[in-house]
C-alpha cells in the first residue's frame, strides 16, 4: 500500500492527479475519508487509476491511522503552484499517464474546450519535488466566465461563495478551493454531477452542478484555480 505522501506529497500540495490536502478542514478530509471507505464516493471513471489506488489504499487503514493522516494534512499550509493562463493555442505536448508534458518539439495546437494542465519541470514532478510548478492552459475567456457563474450569475444559480467562504477561501459548509489545479476541480464537479461523489454534503452541491455544461465546469475550474489562496 503506497503511503499518503507517495501520491499527494508531504507536503500536501499533490499533483495534477490527485488532490491537493494542505489546509484542507479537518472535519472535511475526515468525511472525505469515511465516504470512500462507506462507498459513497466512488470512482469518477473506471478508467482513472489513481482514484483507485485511493478507494484500495483507503479501506485499508484503520480509522486511527486515517484520522493520523488527516490532521496532519490538515495542518499544513497550502501555498498555490500552477498558473492559470488563457490560450487559443499550446505547446506542442504528450500525455503521460494521468498528465500533459509539454515536450515543445512540435507545432503548436489548437485547445479548444479543454484544460491541458501539466508540470513545468518533468523531471522534477517524477522526484516528487514540491516544488515543481504547473501549468494550466484554459480557454480564452473562460477565467471571466467562470467568475460570472461563481457569483450565482446563471439560471437558479447560488454564488459559491455562500459555502466556500469571500474569495473562496473556505466557509462554514464549504472547503477553501481558491488556487487549486484546475483539473482537480473539474474533477469533483464532474463527479458530484454524474453522482459517483455522494455523502452527507453533496446533496449541497448536486443542485448546483446539475445543469452545468462541461464547458461551464471548464470555465469554474479555471477561475477558481485562477485565484489565490
């Protein structure tokens, strides 16, 4: 069984594929933890490894260890490592497992409605260093639409600040998300949509989500990650 560090680094800052736990809330990661273990929350896409890995991994700690992990984690300082930047076009790149490498060998490509997220230094990601640094090319004009639907500017809307707290910081009912990787985001809206994410608090966020297009989660993911945290 990998250790909690080998995916989402001591430090807590994770990686593109997994999530990043530093200043995550107690009470939050401890649910987390319960409603992987329960079966409430379940795999994204069958495809996805590295949540697999989670769900095993999970089931096979004891809740003391479990709760070992989670306040440690939370205890740690999140401190932002990718940049967001808008792009009609990116650098040539490879997908790698669960990443896009941007290997600059090629011409350029068009984006179109997709976040292309990956490690500014290879290397250093595959040592695990903390800090490596990441970029996520989203589409142009996304940070300004995703910060019109965070403000509850849609159709039966409600502004994510009322969970996650001013500047998406964290709130009363909602974890901090400002500064986050952009396809870990999407991640979870994809997930609380397509209902592989249940549990006592998800029922807050399924009305939100239901009638989001995948282009609009794009765009949220991109301003969320976009902010500071």
């Amino acid at each position: 069984m990998y250790a909690c560090g080998y995916c989402h680094l001591p430090e807590g800052f994770g990686r593109t594929e997994n999530a990043d736990l530093a200043g995550m809330p107690f009470e939050y990661l401890q649910r987390q933890v319960q409603e992987m273990k329960s079966g409430a929350r379940k795999l994204v896409d069958a495809r996805f490894v590295p949540g697999a890995y989670m769900l095993t991994a999970i089931r096979q700690t004891s809740d003391a260890d479990a709760d070992d992990a989670v306040k440690y984690f939370s205890g740690l300082k999140y401190t932002k490592h990718v940049r967001v930047l808008e792009a009609t076009n990116v650098p040539h790149f490879r997908a790698n497992g669960y990443l896009y490498i941007s290997d600059h060998e090629g011409p350029t490509e068009a984006l179109g409605q997709r976040i292309i997220e990956g490690p500014d230094d290879v290397n250093a990601f595959e040592k695990r260093d903390p800090r490596t640094r990441f970029t996520a090319y989203v589409p142009v004009g996304s940070i300004a639409r995703g910060a019109a639907l965070a403000s509850g500017n849609r159709d039966a809307g409600q502004a994510c600040a009322i969970c996650h707290g001013e500047g998406l910081k964290g709130g009363p009912l909602g974890p901090p998300i400002a500064g986050r990787f952009p396809t870990g985001l999407f991640r979870q809206l994809y997930a609380f949509q397509s209902g592989t994410r249940n549990g006592s608090q998800a029922i807050l966020m399924k009305p939100i989500v239901t009638k989001l297009t995948q282009p609009e989660m794009i765009d949220l993911a991109a301003y969320v990650g976009s902010l500071e945290p």
